[in-house]
C-alpha cells in the first residue's frame, strides 16, 4: 500500500539558520509517525543543513530543482549528484513556477527526471493545468501531454518509485484549492495512464499527491478521495504547527 506522502515546498524561503529551527522543531512534533512519509524542500543553500539536522528522524529532504548534466560549464545549475551528496534523497521537477518563469518545457522535466533517477534521487514530478486550459477543457490533455513526455522513456519499476504531484496551476498561491473531486477526477486520471503506459504494478506503487493551496482544513477531504496519495504544501509549509498539522491529519487513522 502507499502510505501518505506529505512534502513541504518553501520555494525562495528560509535562510539556513530558519531551516535549522525549523527541521527540529518540526522532528519534536512528528517523531511518533511512522505511516506518513515527511519531506523538506528548502532551497539549495539550506538543503546540506536541512540534511544534518534531520539526520536521526523521519524527515527526509528534497532540493527543489536541478540540472540534468553531471558536471560542467553551466553557471547558476546545481546536479543531481551534488544534491545527493548534499543528503537529499527527492527532488522536484517541473514545478510550475519553474515552467511559467525559467521556461522549464516537458523535455527538460523529463531530462531533469531522468537525471535524478540516475543519480539516485526520488523525483516529485509536477504536472497541472492552467486556468485557461481548465476552462477551455483541455485539463486532461494538458496531463496526458505532461505525464507521457516527462515520464518518457522511464521503466515500470522507475514510474513505481516516483512521486507525481498534480499542483492545477490556479490553485497554487490563490488560496483557491481542487475540490476533492475534482482532484480526484484528475488522480485516477493520471493512475489510468500510469497503468496503461507504464503498467498495473508501476500505478498501483506511484504516488500521486495534490498540490494547491493545501491547508490543515483542507487535507482531510483531499487525501480521503482514494487516488490522492498525500500533498505538495507551499505557504502552510512554512510554519511548522500548520505542517505538522497536515502531517497528522493525513495518517490513516486520521483519515
Ligand atoms: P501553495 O500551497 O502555496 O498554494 O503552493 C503549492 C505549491 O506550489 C507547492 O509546490
């Protein structure tokens, strides 16, 4: 079975000292839980000491971004393997904000994937729609397109360890969230085409959690619907009761 999967995106926030206090405070508040999966993702200078200081707990931590290439004269790009070595164990790709503003296409998330794979990372693939394209009733296209071009190429047993997160790009910051079901429309969409592309047993293990103005009163409801695996929280990431909040209301027991 998945157990829930709860990652906090801080996006350009939080300096390393804030990091520090934070992953300790938040290791107090969840050392009890062992049937969700926690993750961090700070920015690149807070992931080494985000790292350090969950060592011994069960936070893990993931850069927000990277480079495909391993090496090389690419000023401003960090690797996969330096995020590795850094103690990361996940990475995001995709993210909208990296697609809208630094002009992340399909293929680029899918060399990103690929990349961190490779060196060893969990990648958190992200795909949504746009507002316009959820108007026009493109949203299901806009994931397929999404979904097959970042994943080409990937085996069944790769697409089963991966995390892909459906962030609708009109939730993201707006406070304005899916309705469940309409997260939920979109999840079992994305597992069918996991199924049907990569097979039964790499849908049946991928995690397909929601992204999008999640809170502590919205995760219930989201991670009820059955294909919502757990959730990629931006702003109520970034106070560690709010968090932990959504941590523990996305427990099985809770739910
Ligand atoms: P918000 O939770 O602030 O809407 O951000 C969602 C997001 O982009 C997570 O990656």
């Amino acid at each position: 079975m998945r157990i829930p999967f709860i990652a906090g995106n801080w996006k350009m926030f939080k300096t390393v000292q804030e990091t520090v206090v934070f992953v300790k405070e938040l290791g107090g508040f969840v050392k009890d839980v062992a049937d969700v999966e926690i993750v961090v993702a700070p920015p690149f200078t807070s992931v080494h000491s985000a790292a350090v200081a969950a060592r011994n707990t069960n936070i893990g931590v993931a850069a927000q971004d990277l480079y495909w290439e391993r090496e090389g004269a690419f000023t401003g790009e960090v690797s996969a393997s330096m995020i590795k070595e850094a103690g990361a164990e996940y990475v995001i790709v995709g993210h909208s904000e990296r697609r809208r503003l630094f002009g992340d296409t399909d293929r680029a998330v899918n060399r990103k994937a690929i990349a961190a794979i490779g060196a060893g990372l969990t990648p958190i693939v992200c795909v949504g729609e746009t507002l316009e394209e959820r108007e026009r009733d493109q949203t299901l296209a806009v994931l397929d397109r999404q979904v097959k071009d970042g994943l080409d190429g990937l085996t069944g047993d790769q697409v089963g360890e991966i995390v892909v997160a459906y962030e609708p790009v009109w939730a993201i910051g707006t406070g304005r969230h899916a309705t469940a079901a309409q997260a939920g429309e979109a999840h079992a969409h994305i597992r069918k085409r996991l199924g049907q592309w990569f097979g039964a047993g790499a849908a049946d293990r991928c995690h397909v959690i929601y992204g999008g103005s999640v809170k502590p009163e919205n995760i219930s409801e989201l991670i009820a619907e059955p294909d919502v695996d757990g959730a990629l929280v931006g702003g109520a990431s970034l106070e560690v009761g709010s968090f932990a909040d959504i941590v523990t209301k996305s427990r099985p027991a809770a739910v």
